[in-house]
C-alpha cells in the first residue's frame, strides 16, 4: 500500500490534483476511436495528477515516485488515440502540459519544453519564416512532447516523411526512474532510444526540433465523379516535384457527408482537400483537369483567420468527424506499398465498399509518395474488424492496428533492443508506463 | 543580299556592335566542350549584335529582321553548351543580356526580365526569404532566359526536380517574329509552347518563376573510398525525407585531381560534394558513418563570402575544371533509371573504368530520386564516343547528346507537335535559330 499522504507530502510546492473527477478526466484520451480499446480500458485511471512546471519539479516527481515505487503514465494534451495515456495500474498522472516554454528558434531549429503546443510553437517559428514540419490535426492542443512520443507523422508528412526519419528531430532531453534521477539529452541517431516510446523510456522535458522554411499555404478543396481519379490525382500531385504542398487528403464518398456544412462537396462525389503553397497555385488547375476534377474552394492564407481550417477533417480529425455523426464507426491505420498505379488501394476499395470507407493521406516514406490510409469502419464486431485487418495484411498493407494498447501489437512487432535497453537503464523499476509491453509481462 | 547599313539604321537607338572580334566571341557558347560541336562549328558567326533593354527594343529589332528576314540567334551569357547560341546562316545575335529588371517578387513567386542573372535573382530573393530553386554551375554568369531556354534543372533539382515539371515556371512572355511583332504571354501548362526551346520560339523578354523558401546552406565534403559506397550515400541522402538539402554530387576518382587546391580530397578517394540545410547537419555525420564516409570540409552560410564554393566545381562546371586540366576530356549527359540499388551505375563504372569517370548528379524524376549523370569521356574518337553512347542507351540509360546542336538529336527525338504549331505562328518566316531543327530541314 502507497502512503499517498507521505508522497504527497514529497511533491510540495508543485501543482497536484487529487480530485477523482479531474483525475479520471486526466486519465483519459481519445482512445474511445476504438471500440476494442473503449472496452478493455474502461474505468482505468490513475490516483493523483502531477503537473510540473519545471525539469526540478520532473526530478523531484521522478525521486518521489521511484522511492515509493509508484507507476508513472505521462501525458501531454491527451489527444493520443492509442490508450498510452490511460494507467493501467493507477499511480501519477505526470501531466507535461504546464512545461510550455519555448527556449529558442534558430536556424531553422526550436528548442522547446514538452508541453509545449504545436500550434503555439508554428505560430512563434512563422514570426521568423520557419514553420513546424509536420503536425497531426490535433495540432490546436496537442503538445510536442506527446507527438514524439506517441505520434509518427501527420499535415506536411508529404514532404519531410514521418518523425521518425532521419533529420526531422535533432535532440531529446529526458529524466530518468533510476534512484537518483538524471537528465539525459540524446543527439542525433541517439534519439531513436526514446522517440515514439509512448513514455516508457524516461520523461521527455525538452526536444530540439528542426523545422521547414515557411510558405503561404492555400487550402483547396478538389472533387472529382470517380474515387480513384482523385486517388491518382493525389499521388500524381504528391510526384510533382515542382508543386508545394503540405497536404493531400483524399476521401471516398461518403465520408465528406460526416463533415457538416458541405457546400463544397456535392453528395456523391469524392474530395481532395489540400495545402498547397501559393507559388504552385498558378499551376494546380492543369493537373486537376488532367484528372477530371474540379476545384470547388480556395482559401489564402490571409483568409486564414476565417472559417475552419480544411486540416481539422483530416487525418485523425476524420475519424473524430464522422464518429460525431455515426458513434458506431471506427478505423484502421493503414500503410499502402509504394506503387504509382494505386492497385491495392483499388482492390480495397472495391473489395470492401461501404463497410471500408477509403480514407487515404500521402506521405513520404523512403524518398517516395505513397498513400497512408486511414480507412473508417463500419464496425460489427471484433471478429469482423480483425478480419479487415488480416486481409490487408496479407495484401502486403501494413496495419498499424489501433484497437490494442499493447507496444507490440499495434505495429512494430518487437521493441527495438535498444529501446529496451535504454529503458533497462532509465526505468529499472518498470514504473514507466507499466502494462503495455508484452516483453515485459510476466506470467 | 541583306543591306545592313539600311537595317542598321532602322534600329536607331539600340545597340548594335559590329565590330568583327566582339560579334564573334557573342556568337560563342561553351559547345567546346564537345571536340565534335567545336569542328562542325568552328568559325560559324553572326554578322552584327543587337543588344536590347526594352521589350519595345526587342519589338522593334524583330519587326526589323522580319522586314530584312534575317536569321535571329538569341543569346543570354553565352554559358550553353550545345552550340544553340552560334548563328550557322550569320544573321543578327540578339543578346539579351541587358534587359536586367526584376520587376517584383512576392509570396514566392519572381517577375523578371530575361537577361536577368541567376545569382542577382537570387540574391534579391534571399532578402525576402525566398530563393531560386535551382540553378546551374553557371549561375554566377548565366541569365533566367537562357537557363529557360536551354536549360533543365541543376543545384536544387533534388528538391524540386527539373524546369519542365510542372510547376517550376509559372508564365513566359514572347515577343514574335510575325511581320507585326507581338508580345505574348504564356500561363500554366501553356509556358510548355516556349519552355526548352532553344529561341526558335519567339524571343523571350519577361518570365514569372516561382522560388522556394530560402535555407542557410552548409557546404559539405564527404570522401569514400569506395566510389560505389558515395553512390549508395548520395542514394540515401536523397531518399532521407527529413534531411533537407540542395546538392548531391558524387564524383569518381579521378576528376577530384582536376579540382586544383584538393586538400580536402585525398588522392584515390572518392567524393560527395553536398548543400545540406543548417537544421539538417546533426543528424548527417550518422548517416554518412552509415556508407563509411569521412566529412573533411564543412562551410557555413555565414562563411559564403571566404573561398570557394563547392556548386562550382559541381554539374557543367566538373567537366569545365577536368578540360582545364587535360583538353582531351569531353562529357556525356546521362540519366540513369530509378533503381535505389544503382545496378547500372555499378555495371558502367567498372565496364568503362578510367575512359568514362563516374560524376553523378542526384536529382529528382517524378517524385523519386535518380542519379543523372555528366560522366568525363576520355575522348579518342567520334566512332567511339557513339559506342559509348550506344552502350548507355541499349542499357536503358537516357542520354541527352551533347555533341550535336540538331534539336532531335540531342534528346527529345522528336520536337513536341505542340511547340512545332507554335513555332509556324510566332515564326512564320523560320528566322529564329534556324538550321537547327531536323523536322524543318529541306532537302
């Protein structure tokens, strides 16, 4: 038994919430996208909330914790779809999003707290011509330490592949579970110890981040008679080396039916929505035409302050959309092989119909454009839904699946051994995130 | 039998040079590079130099040789090298040369004059934040509408690809050889009428170019010693997405020994000459340590102004240093397939050995990396320089022949209907570079 007094006690002068509403509340994310995870993680939640301000404060958190051995499931916005947020075995709540201190922007590179939201930190790199690389479309909340950690790309992924790759996170600065906490900051190659580590790996404080020389974007919408003419608009327009973009969404009917007011997008037809830079403005009807669609909206970005945002109804906004509309849809995360002539995602979307509504993002993996795809499902059952999931993969498409909190299981098949390593080292007690790793379950 | 005095006096108050010496160094280029070019041109030349600064100057010179039907060979610095500045019927140089205003540049995107250069335009836009998005070696020289007009990519083109994809000219403006000059302004997907055409499609006096956001460039060297294992780097740094960069030039030993001062190049060893953005420096040496690379040399953008810059001793520029050094070295222009695992270039490097010097450019062809080429030729013979051709070709390896100055021949193989149809309305009389197209050449 935790003596939640004594540690308390040993948590002074930083902010801690006890509040069982407010906790529960900090205990959540938006894993409810899954109706798997919906179920497997209802109720769960920690015991306090601990909210530092400071890296002193993290070390004084982490001491805490470690002397009375207590899990620790760390947070930023909680906008993560996954679960990693939720504690399996209660514990403290280290939530991350009071640390909001921009350090520096130079060169085209931010140094940054954890906590620092995306959108404010684009905001401040744009003052001087930078702006963020790549963000998720909960970029409004999300912190920058929760994209690291439980994110892998998003909005401009078109152009600088996935966070990831190589170059597109320079440093990360993380304090240890070990005894007497340290804080280590990993450079270069070094940082794939901890990025994507869902908070396993120590507790990330601060990230050096390289960002992208700022254009003006303009949000276009484009809508074509046929899904696949916009399927293969969109790969050609993410191959137009002279075009700049930062998004290509593409959405089969009827899924521009869940995003509200839709004056846009006439009932029937499949949608395009887009960034692309003013300078290739000029040039974006020639390539629509070759592919029968018609551009039905144009937004500069001096009209940005106006109306909504096209970013909001894609990527995992899509998803959140069309729940709003229908509660008993759901989804997949889907990488299709590199193939210019878009078979699989024909094959799909023929094979499956309405129970699959294609759903596709263009990314850069490897040099080369190639469609993510965040299908929604018309969900039954989980029979049904791990069926869809097994036909894909044995298409050769691979699922990042997630219905499952469990590291292994959601994608990457093993932890990386210098993860595990690393972890060892930082988190000998295991009290980082405990639960999630298969490796780690004992029998 | 032309009157030139007559003609002279109708185009009072241009400038007109007729002094023999200086009309023949204006009707050169650099086709001298080519031992075939330099024989089938020797002693070919205009018989006066127009020199405009107005697009009504350019006007009234072409209603001028149409009145006269004279030949008109446009001309920018001179720095081609495919002999398309050099008059074979004499006739007027039309040196565009002067016309050096740039008229705005905003959100991206430049209005400029043709004789504007490279490097003026360049420097203009960096004051903005924005820059050329690419540019060839010659770019401290050459002007925008003889790069347009012969040219088809460079430093840059592994961002942005080549001048002919869409997007990378927004608008070219023509003056006409018609009995009544007219100028005309080509939008869009219409610039593809007068794009790469060598004058032989109106005079180009004005052009809207987009640009790009503007990176502190940080130049590199990088030595192998292995010319396969530079091969495979300059591969991957292409394909890394989230490492932003400009240049990519491998070079085989032994065109490092034509660069002079090469203390940074130790003999035998093989090089990557790089433009890496500043943000993206960190996480380079991981990747070069990958291939086994040593960095020797790294100069930053705020050291531009000390030494030399690596761009000049890349693209055209290689085989300008390696004929400095040994006359008897000529150039192919190659482009390889899209093949991460670089067969060919392999099988080419060890087949022809020292007689064909392995120099790659990386840029990028529809959405993916490829290597080009502009491989030194240890020239022995015509016969033997086709082989070698041949050779390429039957492998499936494109070549753009520099060593003829027909249209067809040097690439294209057949000129684009589209731009034959403009050409018989801008040029009913076939004034502009005539003798140079196969299709309308009369037995």
């Amino acid at each position: 038994m935790i003596d939640w007094d004594a540690l308390t006690a040993e948590l002074q002068g930083i902010e801690v919430i006890s509040d069982p509403n407010q906790v529960a509340k900090l205990s959540q994310d938006y894993h409810t996208f899954s109706p798997i995870l919906q179920a497997q993680l209802d109720g769960k939640k920690g015991d306090l909330v601990v909210r530092p301000t400071t890296e002193a404060e993290v070390m004084q958190a982490a001491t805490t914790c470690v002397k009375y051995r207590v899990p620790v499931t760390i947070r930023g916005a909680g906008t993560g779809n996954y679960g990693q947020c939720v504690p399996l075995h209660g514990g403290v709540v280290l939530d991350m999003s009071r640390m909001q201190a921009i350090r520096w922007i130079k060169s085209g590179v931010a140094r940054v707290e954890a906590g620092v939201k995306l959108a404010a930190l684009d905001k401040k790199a744009r003052e001087t011509g930078w702006e963020m690389r790549m963000a998720p479309s909960t970029y409004r909340t999300a912190t920058i330490g929760g994209f690291i950690a439980g994110g892998s790309g998003g909005i401009g992924s078109i152009n600088y592949g996935q966070l990831r790759d190589r170059g597109n996170i320079n440093a990360i600065r993380v304090v240890t579970m070990e005894d007497e906490p340290r804080a280590i900051e990993l450079r270069g190659d070094d940082i794939h110890k901890v990025n994507h580590a869902w908070g396993i790996n120590g507790i990330i404080t601060e990230l050096e981040i390289p960002l992208g020389a700022a254009y003006p974007w303009t949000e276009v919408i484009v809508t074509f008679e046929s899904f696949m003419a916009a399927a293969h608009f969109g790969q050609a327009l993410g191959d137009a080396d002279g075009m700049i973009k930062k998004l290509i969404s593409i959405f089969a009917w009827s899924i521009p039916s869940y995003f509200g007011a839709r004056q846009y997008i006439p009932d029937g037809t499949h949608a395009a929505l887009l960034m692309v830079a003013e300078p290739s403005l000029e040039l974006l009807p020639g390539l629509v035409q070759e592919y029968g669609g018609c551009i039905t909206y144009q937004r500069s970005q001096q009209d940005a302050g106006k109306g909504v945002n096209l970013a909001e109804f894609t990527w995992n906004h899509t998803t959140l959309h069309a729940r709003n509309a229908d509660p008993s849809i759901t989804y997949l995360q889907s990488l299709f092989p590199a193939d210019k002539n878009l078979q699989m995602v024909d094959h799909m979307y023929r094979y499956f119909g309405d129970e699959v509504m294609m759903h596709l993002e263009f990314i850069r993996v490897g040099g080369r454009t190639v469609p993510a795809a965040l299908q929604l499902v018309q969900y039954t059952t989980e029979e049904r839904l791990n069926e869809i999931i097994r036909y894909h993969e044995e298409h050769g498409i691979f699922i990042a699946n997630p219905h499952t909190y469990i590291i292994e299981d959601g994608g990457r098949k093993v932890i990386d051994p210098e993860q595990m390593k690393f972890k060892q080292m930082v988190d000998p007690y295991g009290l980082l995130n405990p639960g999630k790793i298969k490796a780690l379950m004992r029998s």
